[in-house]
C-alpha cells in the first residue's frame, strides 16, 4: 500500500525502514510513452506533421511551450464549478488566483469592464449569449453562412437555426457586407439581437455601423471576434469595444491561446446574464488547466511583440493574396484586410475538394470553402480559405508567402500529378526546416 512503512530486520538486528510503493502508483507515474505506447507513437506522428507541414488553416494557429505546459497542469484535475470566491467545491484558491489573472489580462488586454473565461469554446460561448438574452423563436439577425458567417449565427443545421428565427444579411456585388440591406433588414424584422463577425469574411467590419443600427431598432449588438481577436488584440484591426453590448470569441486562431472562448462586455447590467447563462446555464465545471493557459496566452497578448506579430500576420496574408492573384488565382472581394482570404479556384478548373487534398499531399495545409453564389455542393465548393497566423508564428514574412503561393499554383496545375506534388512537398519541408516550431 502507498505510503506504508514496514520494519525489516538486518543481521544486526537494527530496524530500518523502507517505503513499499504500490504497483498503482508507480503506473501512475508513466509517462504517455510508458503507459500507452500507440498514443505516444500517434502524438509524435503529429509533432512531425505539424514540422513539417505549412498551416494554412485560418482558425489554427501554433499555441507557445508556456501556453502548452500550462494545459498540460495539474489543474486538468480540478474542480471549481462557480465563480472566484463562489465555489461549490473546496480547495479552489489556487484555481480563484488563476482564473482572476485571466480575466483581469483580458480586461487589460481588450480595454473591457467584465469578462468571463469559463466557456469552453466559440460555439459555447455564443449560446450562451443566445441562451441569456434570447427565448426560443426570438429574431437573430446575422451574416449568412453562405456570405462567410458561421454556423453558429443561425445555420439550419446549427442549435441556433434551429431554436431561433434567423434573418440573414449578405453581401454586395462587390462582395462586401451590404450594410444598407442589414440596416432595412433590421428595420423589417426587429432582431433582438445583430450578430457582427464573420468565419470567411477578408475585410475590415464597420462594428460602429452595425452598433448604431441595433440601437436604432432596439436590439443587443453581439460581436464575435474569433476570427480577429489576436489581430484586435494587436490592434492590427478595428476593435467592435464600446461599438458592441456583448463581444464573444475563441482564443486560438490569431489570439494564438488554447483552444476556448471567452466572453466581454461593459455593461454591469449585463454581468448576472452571462454569468448564469454560463454556469449553470449551459456549462457544469469550467476546464481550469485550460483557463490556466488562456491566462499564460493573454499575458503574451499584452507584450510589446505581440503588435509586430499581429501586423505581421496582416502584411503576410496580404502579400500571399496579391502573389497568389499574380498567379491567376480569384481573391474574393479583391483581397484582405485581415489574416485570411477566400481562393476562388474556378480559373484552375478545380474544385475546393479537389484543391485541399492535392495541396495536403504536398504538405500544404488548407481548409475548402464556399465562395459568394458558389455553384458547387458545401461539401465540394469552388474555394479554398487560407490564412497567415500559423506560418506567422514561425517567423515566416512577405518571402516566403511569394513562394508558398507558387507551390499552390504548381500543385493546383495538375492536381492528379503526384511528382509534382513530391517535389513540392521537399521543397516545403525544407523551408519548414528553417522556421522550426520550438523555436517559434
């Protein structure tokens, strides 16, 4: 049994002790390696992937050791259902100070009266705006899928498209956000609350514009800044702060945090809401090893360096988006005013399917993505989405984007010729081989 001492006699007859440790324990002990070889093989799998690959997926981006050794804490073991200085569980001091630290560097970080950084996600953290401010049946105005919202902002398929009535704006010819059509939409329908905020939208949103219409017509304006946080946070794009009641977001993707989300807002009034809307609303125990992490990744957020990363990030994916229409390539809208862009594919006779499976052979990663009045299937669709948060992080610049975007180029020419791709694929691991992740 551990921890039990038993006394053994020596040819001396002088009693020593010796501490038995249980077979339990030591097994406790194991590294994942030790303990489950075929998961230790599988993460090394991946450490190598992500080595050696080139993301391009706008929502990913490469967390820091710190941020990492903060998820991997003995936090992941504790309880703290409630609030700081509110819990329901005993021995939470440590995890109050942690959770206190988050949420007083969010504040710092986004210039903010309240915070909550308990949900576990962006989708969470939308319902649970959702779920404090809206009844089933209320009207939600927001950015179509189609138009480069996202599901959460009312898709059919979603809990909110199906809960909710969803009115959708769209987009102009130019294929930028029609504001007037939001502003007579609104008029029309009486939302409760305008989403602003979008998944694969490249240019800047006018969140003043769309905040001044939710007060004309009496509705809660409710930004979600997933996509953009980091690049707010480095104030490399316009903050929806004192334009939005309520702003959510995650804190991975160009906030380049664990994955999670988090909740902000200015108005007391507000607080009571979202904090039962939260906890006990919609969540049980907040993950407080991954709170740990959020607070470690705000922290990095609020240095100095982090405004050359957000400017950065913003000068790669505009200089990937003009290489990338040098080569032929549609960039929808014209370009980007952020860190992602959507491909229109059709000048190459290739699908988004047929795009990201080729690239993913040549160790480019991407997501397919549907372009304004695509005529392909959701599945398939006529675009790729790729954004700079990632290659960014490896200190990659203006460059290596002109490169990257002749690989693409040379892949999607012949995306069935899998020598083409081979020799792209060396070419890749070799510059990834000079920005390596642990030095990023």
């Amino acid at each position: 049994m551990e921890g039990s001492h038993a006394v053994v006699p020596t040819l001396l007859a002088v009693p020593y002790t010796i501490t038995m440790v249980s077979p339990v324990a030591t097994r406790h002990r194991e590294s994942v390696n030790e303990s489950d070889p075929l998961i230790g093989e599988i993460l090394r799998k991946e450490e190598a992937r992500q080595q050696n690959n080139l993301e391009l997926i706008a929502s990913e981006n490469i967390a820091s050791r710190a941020v990492r050794e903060a998820m991997a804490s003995a936090l992941t073991d504790k309880y703290a259902e409630g609030y700081p200085g509110r819990r329901y569980y005993g021995g939470c001091e440590f995890a109050d100070q942690v959770e206190q630290l988050a949420i007083d560097r969010l504040r710092e970080l986004y210039g903010v009266n309240f915070a909550n950084v308990q949900p576990h996600c962006g989708a969470g953290a939308n319902l649970c705006v959702y779920h404090a401010f809206l009844k089933p049946g209320d009207t939600l105005l927001s950015l179509s899928l189609s138009d480069g919202g996202h599901l959460t902002h009312g898709s059919p398929v979603a809990h909110s498209g199906q809960t909710y009535h969803i009115v959708s704006y769209g987009l102009k010819e130019d294929e930028t956000i029609d504001y007037d059509g939001l502003r007579r939409l609104a008029q029309e329908s009486r939302p409760k609350i305008i989403v602003s905020g979008a998944s694969a939208y490249s240019r800047e949103i006018d969140f003043a514009f769309i905040g001044r219409v939710a007060k004309e017509v009496g509705a809660l304006h409710m930004c979600d800044m997933a996509h953009y946080s980091g690049l707010i946070a480095g104030k490399a794009y316009p903050s929806p702060v004192g334009h939005a009641d309520v702003i959510t977001s995650t804190t991975h993707k160009s906030l380049r945090g664990p994955r999670g989300g988090i909740i902000l807002y200015d108005d007391e009034q507000y607080d009571k809401a979202i904090r039962m809307a939260v906890f006990p609303g919609i969540q049980g125990g907040p993950l407080m090893h991954v709170i740990a992490a959020k607070a470690v990744a705000f922290g990095e957020a609020l240095r100095p360096e982090f405004r050359e990363y957000a400017a950065q990030v913003k000068r790669n994916a505009q200089a990937l988006a003009a290489a990338l229409t040098g080569h032929g390539f549609r960039i929808v809208s014209g370009g980007t005013d952020s860190h992602l862009m959507l491909v229109d594919l059709r000048s190459y006779g290739v699908t988004g399917k047929v795009a990201q499976e080729a690239l993913e052979h040549a160790n480019v990663t991407t997501n397919r993505n549907a372009i304004p009045n695509d005529p392909e299937k959701p599945f398939v669709t006529s675009g790729l989405r790729l954004g700079t948060p990632a290659v960014t992080t490896r200190g990659m610049r203006e460059p290596e984007m002109a490169q990257i975007a002749g690989w693409i180029a040379e892949v999607l020419r012949t995306p069935a010729d899998l020598g083409v791709a081979e020799n792209v694929k060396r070419q890749v691991i070799e510059l990834c081989s000079r920005f390596p992740i642990h030095d990023a």
